[in-house]
C-alpha cells in the first residue's frame, strides 16, 4: 500500500510537459497546410500567439479570424486537423521526441509505489498514446489509471473539465494530489479543479507569469541534470521525486 502522506496520484499535461512537442506538432501543421495547398505557414512567433488558444482545431480557426479570413469551414477544418495529427504522429513514432528529464523516473517511481499515473491533455488520444509507446515502450498507455485527452470534454484548458474528468475516474482526493503543467491555461485548468499543481517551463511557456504553483522549475531534474527553481522552492538535490512531492503539499 502507499504511504498515506505521498501524493494520492499523479496527472500530467501531455504538451510542453511531457515532452518539448510544440515544435514538432508546428512542423506537422505547416506540412499540412502544404498539402493542402494553403499558402500558411506558421513561424515561432506567429505559433507562440496561437498558443494561447488550446485546441489544434481551435487553433486553425483562431488563425483564421487573426488573419480576417473564413477559407475553411468547420468540416475543412476537421479534416485538416486529422491529417496534422497523422503527420504528428508519424514524427513521433519515428522516435524523434524524447521525454524531458525526470519525466520517466517519476513515473517508474511512482509505479513502483503503486500511485496511480494519469493524463490530461487538450492534445488527441492518438498523439498521447504514440508519445507514451515510442518513449516509454508498448505497454506504457496501461499504466495510467485514466488518459483524458482530446475532445473527451467541451470546454478545453482553461477551463477545469478535462481535469474534473480525470478525478471523477481516479477517485482519488485532488487537493492530495498533483498536477504538472507548463502553461499558464494548464495551470489555471488544475488549480480551478482542486488540484496543488508544479509548473515546468517549456520553449513556448518561459515568459509566461505562474501564480499559485507550488513551484515553477525548468524541469523535474536529474541527479546529474539538477532542476533550478524559478518561483518557490527547488527540491533537495534538484531532483523532484515523491518526497519532494509530499514535502510540498505538507506546504
Ligand atoms: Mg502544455
């Protein structure tokens, strides 16, 4: 059994989180536009703006109305979002991500302690168990306890739902809990459903102000890639395991 003072379970944002997927889901939307023969092509700094809207299919239409124009409809859109997915995929089961320090040894600490995994993510189902094969091996989908992902809710990030669709199925108590994200919409999603939540910077989410984290890292660390604390407290050796994890919700 678990140690009645560690976290009751672990949820994970998938984007920026997991690992650095932006640039590979923005590479795979500009190879989509191409194919589809529209003349778009998003950069960094065009991407950075449209990541304030979570969705990729939101996405698109949101570049539209920024752009002021109306070529796609919303079965267009649909269509051209499954075939980014696709391409994302394709990238992804190449094994051309790897997953950002400390992500790994969590979870197999976590594993090994019988705390239930879970994820919570806007990103589709298919991207979330591609990432988790080609980083973590085959069988790595089966260890979470819940994968809420995609249009499994209305409302995306930030708003609570996909979270509160991930506690209902845990059953687990939130405020003992935590929640990992690099975005501000994450982490408004999961302090609003109860949930203590640790913020990881990411490539698109440094510049962003994080209030009411537990701490705001660079990454979890490792014991020879020790993490640096940007806001609150860095963990004792630079490495975020399940009792620096406890130490912060004792507070
Ligand atoms: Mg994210």
């Amino acid at each position: 059994m678990p140690d009645a003072d560690l976290p009751a379970a672990l949820i994970f944002d998938v984007d920026g989180t997991l690992a650095e997927t932006e640039e590979a889901h923005r590479h795979a939307f500009n190879e989509a536009f191409a194919e589809a023969g529209l003349d778009w092509h998003w950069d960094q700094a065009r991407y950075r703006r449209l990541l304030d809207v979570t969705g990729g299919k939101e996405r698109i239409r949101f570049h539209q109305e920024l752009a002021g124009l109306s070529v796609l409809d919303d079965p267009a859109i649909a269509r051209l979002h499954a075939r980014k997915t696709a391409l994302y995929v394709a990238h992804v089961d190449g094994g051309r991500l790897g997953l950002r320090p400390g992500i790994a040894r969590l979870i197999n600490q976590a594993r090994a302690a019988g705390i239930p995994l879970a994820i919570a993510t806007t990103t589709s189902l298919a991207n979330v168990e591609s990432l988790l094969r080609a980083t973590l091996g085959a069988g790595a989908p089966g260890w979470f306890a819940a994968i809420g992902a995609g249009d499994m809710v209305a409302r995306k990030k930030p708003a609570p739902d996909i979270y509160r669709h991930v506690l209902d199925r845990l059953g687990v108590d939130p405020a003992r809990s935590v929640a990992f994200e690099d975005s501000v919409n994450g982490l408004e999603a999961a302090r609003a459903a109860g949930l203590p939540t640790l913020v990881t910077v990411s490539r698109y989410t440094d510049d962003q102000r994080f209030t009411g984290a537990l701490a705001v890292l660079d990454h979890l660390g490792e014991p020879d890639q020790p993490c640096r604390a940007l806001a609150g407290r860095a963990p004792a050796g630079g490495v975020v395991n399940l009792p620096a994890l406890r130490d912060w919700l004792r507070g």
